[in-house]
C-alpha cells in the first residue's frame, strides 16, 4: 500500500513545462481539470500516470487552485482527515472526511470493514 501511495505523491512543482501545461488546460477547461481528460494529458507528457496528476492537483501541487482548499491543506499538513461542513456525505451526511480520498471517515471505514470481511469469508 505504500508503495501504490508514494508513486502517487510526485510532486510536479519541478516540471516547469508540466505547470505551464495544466495552466493553459485549466484555463482553457473554464477553471479545473477532468482526471480523464487534462490530467490524463499532463500524465501522458510526463510519462506518469493520471492519478498521480490527479493527486498533485487536489493537493495543490499543480500550479493550479486545488479544487478543494481544506482538502489540500489537510493533505500538506499530513493530517488523516478534515471537516468538509460544505461537503456532506451523500450515505450518512458526516462532514468529516479522508484527506487522500475525499470520503467520508465512516463510511470508508464501514466499506473497508465490509470488504475485508468478504475477502476473509471467501479464503480457502
């Protein structure tokens, strides 16, 4: 798991032509950037891949506005979560969510509880 999460954390600040890149697009895209369509763009000439783009942009890293401040800013103190007031889940209406994933701290927490369960009930 680390290692998946450490290739996501490139951090782009130190790819001059990749900055330059996602502001045009981010201009040119009204104001944000699709993780299919731009970052998969800016993945593409960096030779990454879309999600680690898509990562430096929710933490800010881009050159561009995170699309979520309190999210960025949890994500760059290396807090586990943050209050999203604005931002309620859409299962249970918790306001308090992961600072990599962007869900809420308790359904992530029942959905891995759930998944761990059925991957145990179906080992031989």
């Amino acid at each position: 798991m680390g290692d998946k999460r450490r290739k996501s954390m490139v951090d782009l600040r130190e790819f001059p032509a990749a900055l330059d890149l996602a502001r045009s697009l981010y201009r040119n895209n009204g104001g944000h950037l699709r993780q299919t369509r731009e970052c998969r763009e800016i993945a593409d000439f960096l030779g990454l891949s879309n999600i680690a783009v898509w990562h430096a942009y929710n933490r800010g890293d881009l050159g561009v506005p995170s699309p979520n401040p309190a999210r960025a800013e949890a994500w760059a103190k290396g807090d586990h979560s943050y209050a999203a007031p604005d931002r309620p889940c859409r299962r249970c209406s918790g306001t308090l969510r992961q600072s990599g994933d962007d869900l809420c701290v308790n359904c992530e927490a029942k959905y891995r509880d759930a998944t761990k369960a059925a991957r145990l009930a179906n080992e031989p």
